[in-house]
C-alpha cells in the first residue's frame, strides 16, 4: 500500500496545447493601443472602432467607415478593376501589391464611389491605411481624380477621408505628380462651385496632407489623429528644438486654425449631413 502511495503522481493544472490555442479565433479580442484595454472586436466593430474606455479612435478600413456612413445600398463603387503596375521595375513591388489586396480584398489603397449620407447625394474617396499604408502611387491619384471629376459631372458635394504615409515611393516621381493632378482637379471642381469636405484619419501624412487632404472648404478631423508632412525627429533635428508633445495632433492643428474642427466618430455622420444641408441649393434634400 506504502509502495503504491509513493508511486502515485500528482496532478497539476494541464498547460494549453499549442493546438488548443490555435483554436481560439483570430482575431476575437482587440487590444486599445492608448489604454491598453482589451475588448471584443465585435463590440468594439459595433461602437465604430472608437474604445469604449478612453475614447481612442482605432483604425476603420474603408469598407467599414462607407458602411457607417452611407445609407442601405445606396454606395456605387468607381473604378473597382483598377490596378497598379511597376513602371519603374522596383523589385518585389508587384509581389507586394497582390500580398495587400489577398489581405485588405481590396485592389489599391483608396475606394471612391457615390451614394446617399442621410438622403444627400454625395461622391466620396476613402484611403484605407491597411493597403500598402495607404501610400499614394499612379492609381490612387488617378481614381481620387476621376471621383472628383465625376463630383462636378454630378454636381454633388465631394468628400475625402485621408490617411496615409504619403507618397509611393516604388513609383517615384509618378507618385509625387498625383499631389499636383489632384490638387488641380480640386481647384477646377471649386471654380464650378463644388463643396469638398476634407477628413483627416490617423495617420494623413507626406505628400497627402501637403496636397488635397489639406484643400477642403472645410477640414476635419478625427480626434488625436496625426497630421503632418515631415517627421517630428527631422523637423526637430532640423530647427534643434524641441516640439511640443502634441505637435502634428489634430488638437494642435486646430489650435494653430488649420483645421475647422476636431469631430468624434460617433458625431461625425450628423456633423456631415448638417454641412451637406446647409450647401444644399435652397435648403433642405431637394435631389
């Protein structure tokens, strides 16, 4: 008897396999990258991807952001088919490009369309920051372009939601042209009286915020998003002084008038149906 006690083991809590980890769906629980904050990804998904505890404002792709907004299968994409080439032969670029699209399922960084916000017509371009950072090369230039061109075709109002890293730079100068093409286009639909309503997401930078992300009538943003053109470690190794610590926050680009206003997720579809109504020839949503 003596023998068979000493023989016995002992038991312990058993340590998860490998296998029974993996069986745990990814991508269930979500961490708040300010507050550290761990949520369900479906209830943060159902509060607009803003944290329920400290407010920060996560990252929406554009599929996410056009359905919060857009009225019930009232959105038309433009320009779904178009792709990116490698004009400068930069190694491993297309590779790269087909790598995003199998993740994002979508085919370049920004989506444009047009549809109803709350019964007003409007056309609009998204960037999605998940798609090469949201970089502007050649075919994201182009189809924020011919969203703004169709705009005034239409005559109805054009909105734009940044964020990005800037320019391409696989394409190179292809890609710094799209900052003038673009900011020309902008002028011309203003000329004919067009309204453009600018939301700046985090992050909009480079040459995105140097060219149309800064041009609207009216510049928003989302609250703590980065804005700005050089880093913060340039600028101040370039000036030797220290910047303030919120420098290149839409708090601080609001503060120093260059831009209208700071608007919460939650706030931001009111806040846009209000502009919309108001340029609304007459008053009200006269078609």
């Amino acid at each position: 008897m003596l023998k068979d006690l000493f023989s016995k083991k002992k038991k312990y809590a058993s340590v998860p396999s490998e296998q029974a980890k993996h069986d745990v769906p990814e991508g269930i629980m979500t961490k708040c990258p300010n507050c550290k904050k761990i949520m369900l990804t479906k209830e943060l998904n159902k509060n607009l991807r803003v944290c329920m505890s400290c407010s920060y404002h996560l990252q929406m792709t554009a599929k996410e952001r056009i359905k919060s907004l857009f009225d019930e299968r009232s959105f038309n994409e433009f320009d779904k088919e178009m792709l990116s080439e490698n004009p400068l032969e930069f190694p491993g670029y297309l590779e790269k490009l087909e790598k995003d699209r199998k993740k994002t399922k979508m085919n370049e960084a920004v989506i444009t369309g047009h549809g109803t916000i709350d019964g007003f017509k409007t056309v609009i371009a998204v960037m999605d920051s998940s798609f090469r950072m949201g970089s502007m090369g050649s075919v994201v230039g182009e189809k924020i372009t011919r969203a703004i061109e169709r705009a005034g075709e239409m005559k109805v109002p054009f909105i734009i939601f940044t964020a990005s890293g800037g320019a391409r730079m696989q394409e190179g100068v292809l890609s710094l042209m799209q900052m003038a093409k673009t900011s020309s286009s902008l002028k011309l639909f203003s000329e004919q009286k067009g309204l453009i309503i600018s939301v700046m997401t985090h992050p909009t930078t480079g040459g995105v915020s140097a060219s149309f992300a800064s041009l609207g009538d009216y510049n928003l943003a989302e609250p703590g998003a980065l804005i700005g053109f050089a880093g913060r470690r340039i600028i101040e190794q370039t000036i030797r002084e220290e910047l303030p610590e919120d420098f290149q926050t839409a708090e601080f680009l609001l503060k120093h008038g260059q831009l209208d206003k700071v608007v919460n997720r939650h706030d931001l579809k009111e806040v846009l149906t209000t502009i919309l109504d108001v340029h609304q020839p007459g008053g009200g949503k006269q078609w």
